[in-house]
C-alpha cells in the first residue's frame, strides 16, 4: 500500500475501544458468575482471538459489533478442551490466560502464530512455578503446557517492568491459598486489569507493591470500554506535524499509566488541549483537541518508557522532525514485541531521511526541523505499530511511503487506513 504525502489533518475521529481493556473485559467476563456486557468493545484480530480462546474453554461470548456479552462460568468453571487454545498473535491472551489456567483443574496447551512463538514467556512461567503451577514452555516460548490445580500466595518482584506479567501473577492471585499475593512492580504500569478486577469485587490493593486475597467468587461487570489511547497516537502524531492541522479525538481513554505520549509531546512544545474529563467503566476519558507545532528534542528516561511502551516507533517519528536531538533509554523491552521494535523502526525511518540510531536500550534521533524526504518501502515485519508509523510517516513525508504488510493492521484496528485517509488533506 501506498501512501502519499499529506497537507494536514482535520476532522474528528472516535477510535475503536481499548484493546488491553477489551482483551481483560473477555477475560474476567469468563470467571464471573452471571453475564457480562461491554459496549465500545474493541473488535481486533487480538481481542477476537481472545473471544475464540474463552469459548474452547467452554465459556458463552457473542460479540455483535463493539457489543459483547459472556456468559460467565465462574472463577474455577472452566473447561479442559480438546485441542491445544491458540492464542495467535495475541500476547495479551496467552500471558493473561495463563494465570486463570494455573488455577483451574485441568491440562491446557496455549500456542500462537510464528510472531507469538518467538516471545518469551519464562517471565511468567517463573512466578508461576513459585505459586506451585506445574507449566512448561518450548525452550522459554510457546507452545505453553500448564497443567492446573492448586496454587499458593507468593511476594514477587517483576524483575522488569510489564503489565502482562504483574496481571498473570495478581490472576492467578485470586485461587492461591496462604493471603495474599503481592507484586512488586520497579515503576508502574498500565493498570486496567487492578481497576476491573476491583469492579469485579475482588480484594485488591494498589500502590507499587499491588496485593490480591484469594477469591471464591467474581462478580459480572456491565462497562463501557473508552477509546483506545494507543489507536489515537497516529493521528495525533500526524496533526502535531502537519501545518495547518486540527483534530478533535472523542471519547480517549487518558489513564495516566497509558497516556506518557501526550506527556511527551506536551514539553516538546505540542498544542493539545484535553478536555470534557469523565470517568467511563472506572477509566478516566476524555476529548482531544490537536493542533500543529514546532518541537523541541526531548529525553525519555527508562522509568517513562512503560508509559509510552506501544507509541515509541511514533515518538521516533516526532523526534526525527524536532529541533535538537532525542534519546530513549531503558526500552529494551521493544526487542521481544511483534518484531524487534527498536530494529524495525530504525529500519522503517532511516530510508525516509529520519537521522535515526539504535542502542541496546533504545534509540537516538537527530532532529531536523522539516519533513522527512520519503519515497522508500517500509516493511512492517507483520507488526502493526510499524503499519501505522509507516503510514504516518508516509503521509508527512514529501514524497510518501510504500507500507508493505499493511494488513497487519488488523491486530488492532482494522480500519485504520480508511479513517487516516478520511481525515488527510492532500
């Protein structure tokens, strides 16, 4: 797919629901004891994969659109099945699902798709022997064996920064005996799975070291899922480096543990006004309003990183168009995504003139304060966040960008390319 340079971007856009917050919503849907019904669900290759998931394990889901409803199977309810659960290229799932499978009767295999088997899944299978799981992983990936049954409450202390692996060890929390389970995180993460299972009546406690007491029972959840911040970062990137840009993104989650791109590009000198604060299904939303502006360079120290994990690639982006220059650190946490996430976006950059170097934490971007040449090929490498920096590095670029693999888009938001070019003025 080809896309050609823009003028700027103007309109409004609702993106699809949270991805993160959909794929949980599934999940403690399935361990409740009634039905569960979501709107603004948050449609994806990934979320449907979970949907797929949770009904081979003998759990009821119809999703008609952005609505869902789960007939849930209660917290120890479900069921073994007869073929190995394949998770795609779902991470979220097969990490998430692996805690509730520790503690459910029964032997499960978890696979994935060719991008999902090259991630590591040890930092969960670790915590989890502590509990007592008897789990195998394939030489430290999946496929993932777990034969489930009794668990015990640990102290764990992540030893890298991940929402996936604090929300495997406080699910699998909720059957282990002996008090609480207690994670310790090193800087906080993305914390929707503590908000939904505190709707879901669970005793949880927060703060750096999060506590979860074992439960007999979770209650169903009726919510309505905010925008997905991540799914907004394009456009918003896009507005912040097209003259004459003005964008207004309705209805965005602003979790302060998802939104440390607008931290960013705010003391890079972006014009973005967030306004109409509400809580929505326990999460902060609000509205977007994005103009264009001229940026000065920045740093992004590695206790920031998890707050801006996913818009990285685009931050590469922003900081190749800036004054001055930028560096990441303590993001070696993008080597084990969908693709090596440091690599690719150096790969996907440099062509189009972006003066873009990678260390083994991160990334250094010599800005230049005009728009990028372009004219290259951008291989995504089947990672969708390397689709939508391409296409917004395409469409600010003076000659535009081939995007090859831009299907992959569909993890996350199919319809991604149709709404970029309904809002680009060219």
């Amino acid at each position: 797919m080809f896309v050609s340079p823009g003028v700027s971007i103007r309109g409004a856009l609702q993106v699809p629901g949270d991805k993160s917050i959909s794929h949980r919503t599934l999940l403690l849907g399935a361990i409740a004891d009634g039905e569960t019904a979501a709107t603004g669900f948050g449609s994806s290759t990934d979320t449907l994969a979970t949907a797929a998931a949770l009904r081979h394990l003998g759990v009821g889901i119809e999703v008609d659109g952005h609505r869902v409803n789960v007939d849930g199977v209660g917290l120890r309810g479900l069921v073994e099945p007869d073929e190995a659960i394949d998770c795609a290229n779902a991470g979220t799932l097969m990490r998430l699902l692996a805690g509730i499978l520790a503690g459910q009767e029964g032997h499960f295999v978890l696979t994935g798709d060719e991008s999902l088997s090259r991630r590591p899944l040890e930092r969960i299978a670790e915590p989890l022997r502590q509990m007592g799981a008897r789990i195998k992983t394939t030489d430290g990936h999946a496929p993932l064996t777990i034969a489930g049954g009794r668990l015990d409450s640990i102290r764990y202390e992540l030893p890298v920064a991940s929402a996936q692996v604090k929300s495997c060890v406080l699910l699998a929390g909720l059957y282990a005996s002996g008090g609480p389970t207690v994670v310790v995180e090193p800087v906080p993460t993305r914390d929707h799975t503590e908000r939904l299972l505190e709707a879901a009546g669970a005793r949880i406690r927060g703060g750096p070291a999060k506590s979860i007491w074992p439960a007999d029972r979770l209650q169903p959840l009726t919510i309505e899922i905010p925008g997905d911040f991540s799914s907004a970062a394009p456009f918003i990137a896009a507005a912040t480096l097209l003259p004459d840009s003005q964008l207004v993104v309705r209805g965005v989650g602003v979790n302060p543990t998802r939104t440390g791109f607008l931290s960013v590009l705010e003391r890079m000198g972006a014009r973005i006004a967030v306004f109409n604060r509400r809580l929505q299904g326990g999460e902060p939303v609000a509205d977007l309003e994005v103009g264009h502006a001229e940026l000065d360079a920045t740093e992004v120290p590695p206790e920031e990183v998890p707050l801006l994990v996913d818009e990285l690639p685009l931050f590469a982006l922003v900081a190749g168009m800036a004054h001055g220059e930028s560096v990441v650190r303590g993001a070696e946490e993008l080597r084990v995504k969908e693709s090596d996430r440091l690599e690719s976006v150096r790969e996907a950059l440099r062509p189009l003139g972006i003066r873009i170097e990678t260390m083994q934490d991160g990334l250094r971007v010599r800005g230049i304060p005009s728009r990028p040449r372009g004219g290259g090929e951008i291989d995504t490498r089947g990672d969708h966040r390397i689709a939508m920096l391409g296409a917004v590095a395409g469409l600010v670029s003076r000659e535009g960008a081939e995007i090859k693999g831009a299907e992959s888009v569909a993890v996350s938001f199919p319809d991604f390319f149709e709404i970029l070019d309904s809002l680009a003025v060219r």
